[in-house]
C-alpha cells in the first residue's frame, strides 16, 4: 500500500535540499499532512507545493525525512534499491581503480 502522506517546507527552507542535500531537518517543516509510521516514504514539498522528491520519516530523528530521489514518480522497489547499489559498486571499482 502507498503511503501519500505529504510533507510541506516552511517558506524559505529547502534551500540544502535544491542544492544537492538529501535531508530535511525537524524545523524545517510547516506541515506533515498524512498518516504514516517511522520509516514510511513520503512526498516532499516546498511551501509553494513544488515536488522536492520522496523519502523516509522518522518522528525520532532531527533528520526527519532522508530523501531516496527527487523524482516523485520513481517507484521505490527491490528494484530501485539493486539498481542504487548496483551504480555504486560501480562507482566505487572506477574510483579505486585508479589508485
């Protein structure tokens, strides 16, 4: 079952994230609209409703959502996560390859 619980930023955060980050801290967050558990994925927003990408809550956490991708269409499956190993495990051989 898909979780469509949705986390809104507050006006003028977001600003790690649109520069590459993948965490969304506690007080950067307006409103959590939805129900959910820890460790449920959820859909980002910015305070304007524009889509920042989808990741994992945890109410426990001064990270309160750790973002997996910013397109909020991916399916985030077995698949997703063999594929995001996969890139790298690559990544990692060419790198230490050239030492």
């Amino acid at each position: 079952m898909e979780n469509h619980t949705v986390v809104t930023l507050k006006k003028g955060e977001g600003r790690t994230i649109k520069a590459g980050g993948l965490w969304v801290y506690d007080n950067e967050i307006d409103t959590i609209m939805g129900r959910f558990r820890n460790g449920d994925l959820v859909m980002v927003r910015d305070f304007d409703g524009y889509p920042m990408g989808r990741g994992f809550i945890n109410q426990n956490s001064k990270i309160r959502v750790r973002l997996l991708t910013r397109n909020v269409e991916q399916e985030i499956d077995g698949v997703f996560f063999r594929e995001l190993v996969q890139r790298a495990w690559d990544y990692r051989r060419t790198v230490m390859a050239k030492e």
